[in-house]
C-alpha cells in the first residue's frame, strides 16, 4: 500500500494544462428491453448489451467529440453499450481510478496522460492493449508509427493512443510582414529565432514567448536527439537519474537566457489561455503551442497566422517531436466481456472515418493517417493549411529513444523542478546552474520512488 500511495502521491505534484486537451460529455443509447440476467466475472451480462464505462478527463468541445463518436459506435451495432464518464482533470480521475483499480468496480476503459505512463505499466490494474491485438490478429502497421512508439515499451503496446498532439511554433505572418521578413521563411534554428526576435521585438509586441510549462523543454531536448533520463530514456531499464542538464538541455536554457536579456523574449506565465491571447491580441509575434489549438487561433486571430516546425539548435540535427497528449488503457479486474467490448470499441475509435472527425472537431492527430484522405479532412486543411503542418512535423520525426519520450513515474514532479529552473534563469540565474539543480530534485525523487517500488 505504501508503494501505491507514494506513486498516487507523485501526481499531486501535476502542472497539466489543457492546451492537449478540451471536452464534451456524452451518454449512450440505452436498450430498456425486459432480460433474464446472468453474472460472469462479477460483471452482469443479459440479453442486453454490455455496459463499458469509459472514464475520461476531457471537457468543452473535446468532450462533445466523445460523446458523439459513443453514440455513432452504440447506433452502429447491438452487442455493446459505451458509457463516456468525466473525471475531472488528468490528476483527479487518476485518484479516483487508484480506490477501484483491479476490482470489478473499475471502468473497462481508462483515458490517462502520457506522463501517467509508466505509472499505468506498474499499477497492476491494467491489461495491455497487446494482449488482444495478438489474439485478434489486428493490424498495427495501419496507425501512426510516431504516435505508438510512446506507448510501446519492450516490445508491447500498453495503451491505445488516442487524444495525441505535438508542440509546434505559430507566428504573426502580418508581423513578418511588417519588419522586412518573408512570411513564408520562419525561423528554424535557436539562432535564427533570436535573430528574428530581435527584429519583431518593439515597444508593444514581443519576438518569442513559451508557456512555463516544462512539456517544451521536453520537446526541444529531444528535436535535438537529447535524453530526458538515463537508461535509454528509462525504456531499456529503471532510469536512475536524469540527464536534461547535459549540452542539449543547456542550449535551450541559453537560448532562452539571450533573448530575455536582450528583452525580446515575453513570460506570460503558465496558462495557455494568456499566452494565446498574448499572441492573438498582438504582444507576442511566435510563441509555442499544442498542435491541437492551432485551428482555433488561427480562427480567432485577426491576422494570418503561420505555423512551423519547433525550433532546434544548430548544433544538433532535428529529430522530431514526441507525442503528448493521453491515451486508452484496458483495465485487468472486468469481465471478459466488458474486456471484448472495450477492445472492440477501441478498434472502432481507430476507423479512417472516425478518426477523421475527431481530427477535424478537436485538432488532435488521426491516430490512423488514411483518416487524411477523407473529404472531410482535406477540407479542413484547405480551410487550416496550418494543421497539415503539425502531421508533416510528426512523420518527419525520427524514431529514437529520444523522441519516444522518457518514462519516469515521477516525471509531473520532473517537469514541475524544470519549470522552477526556467522561472530562475528569467530572474538571473546562471542556465547550467538552475538545471543541475532542476535535475538533482528529479534524481531525489527517481531514488525515492524506485525504492519504494523495490527496483
């Protein structure tokens, strides 16, 4: 019990912002007809269809979303009934998961957030997604590469990926306009974001901005090829201590440190909303965002927006992003049938139809890329050219360690020291100085919990 609860406890500690996710809610279509019921597994069966509670964190629009692809699914056929069911954030659903995890009580499907990885692989309350994909034969190869490789730890994939989204820059092309610069020529290395900075920088708008969330740290470590953690990024072995404060992570506290000197980098704090109405109302000319909110900025934008790849040092070559975003875990203490239901309906989730609409409604990526054939989807980037940027970024990334992400349980704790570091190198603080010590506390914290894990 002490394991658990140190481990729960960990994810207290989470600066999750909702720029991957937005929300909706949804009920299914109920069968009211008269049954004689049967027990199996705890689990009740009839002559009804299978209840599948699907647990989510998703709200507003993204919550709609779901909701809809619930009801096509239970309209579509009549062995099975998908209930969506919010939870409140990442953090709070995770709390409430851990008081039913491994019973019958449990949902049959659980949406965690990437960073709840390695947490969901030792809970024990899960069945990998696996599992099932080896007894039906399924066909992995047709999703996204990029998009499983996070979930996909020895050999197996874990969960299946679903509301997933990567960083990338969006930029005022009027802006670009007015100083001199081509709109159609961003910015791609640190050093020529400074360069540009410095030329879009004026008494009213700033030249580059990221949200103090250490989500973009992990993303420009890795474009570079850099690890967040030893042992392979912790997916060879148990990671030990972190290696974020080696030359890669170094060049973006450097970076960073040039432009806020210089005064052309702006802090707007950590809440996606004001960075994004920084940008839309004109104090920020680039900034980093999540590739699932570009469609509304460039909407409510009252100029023409543009969006390119993240930025990497010219000292390294670019190797891509890693997905965030959450995904769909399969919990291990439900009846079978509650099991072959929740499968089924992930299997639908993963249809080029489905997943077309739910790229088109939210932004996030079609974890099936044939979903981008789809009409409905070529008109949305004919509308949004800027959506086709982010797919391109995320198949032009190169498998590694690197941008398969880390895996550490303690990593919302990781990310919170990271954020402390980026906040004292904007007060003055020396950029290798704020790291080591933003990686001696996640080294504590890696010791801590691996030894109250037995590892």
């Amino acid at each position: 019990m002490k394991k658990w609860f140190i481990l729960g406890f960990m994810f207290l500690f989470v600066l999750i912002i909702s720029a991957c996710s937005n929300d909706e809610t949804t009920t299914g279509e109920e069968d009211t007809a008269d049954t004689t019921e049967t027990t199996n597994n705890d689990a009740t069966v009839s002559d009804e269809k299978v209840k599948i509670e699907f647990w989510h964190a998703m709200s507003g629009a993204n919550q709609a979303a779901i909701d809809k692809a619930v009801a096509d699914y239970n309209a579509s056929q009549e062995q099975y009934e998908v209930e969506a069911l919010f939870q409140g954030s990442y953090e709070e659903s995770l709390t409430k998961l851990r008081s039913v995890g491994g019973t019958s009580d449990a949902p049959a499907i659980m949406q965690v957030f990437e960073v709840g990885t390695k947490y969901m692989i030792e809970n024990g309350y899960v069945e990998p997604v696996q599992t099932f994909i080896d007894q039906d034969n399924y066909d992995v190869s047709q999703l996204e590469e990029n998009i499983l490789n996070y979930y996909t730890v020895d050999g197996q994939l874990y969960s299946m990926p679903f509301n997933s989204s990567t960083p990338v820059m969006l930029y005022n092309k009027d802006a670009f306009k007015k100083a001199g610069l081509d709109p159609e020529n961003p910015p791609q290395t640190f050093e020529e974001v400074i360069a540009v900075a410095s030329k879009l920088s004026n008494d009213d708008m700033k030249g580059f901005a990221i949200l103090l969330y250490g989500w973009f740290f992990e993303e420009m470590l890795a474009t570079q090829g850099g690890l967040y953690v030893d042992a392979d990024n912790g997916r060879t072995d148990q990671a030990t201590q972190a290696l974020f404060n080696g030359e890669e992570g170094l060049r973006i506290f450097e970076f960073l440190k040039e432009m806020n000197d210089a005064g052309t980098l702006g802090n707007f704090g950590s809440v996606w909303d004001d960075i994004r109405t920084a940008f839309v109302s004109g104090q920020v000319a680039m900034y980093l965002d999540s590739s699932a909110g570009i469609a509304d900025i460039a909407k409510n934008a009252p100029f023409e927006v543009g969006a390119a790849y993240i930025p990497y040092s010219e000292k390294a070559d670019r190797n891509g992003v890693i997905i965030g975003g959450a995904s769909l875990w399969m919990m291990n203490g439900i009846s079978k049938e509650e099991q072959a239901g929740a499968w089924d309906f992930m299997k639908y989730l993963q249809t080029p139809e489905v997943q077309a609409q739910w790229h088109v409604s939210t932004g996030y990526f079609a974890i099936n890329p044939a979903a981008y054939e789809q009409d409905i989807v070529k008109e949305r980037w004919t509308e949004y050219p800027q959506l086709q940027v982010t797919v391109n970024q995320l198949q032009d990334t190169k498998p590694s360690t690197a941008t398969q992400g880390a895996l550490i349980s303690v990593f919302p704790e990781s990310r919170e020291h990271v954020v402390t570091a980026i906040e004292e190198l904007y007060q003055g603080g020396d950029p290798q100085a704020v790291l080591d010590k933003a990686a001696e506390s996640t080294n504590r914290a890696i010791e801590i919990a691996n030894k109250t894990s037995g590892n």
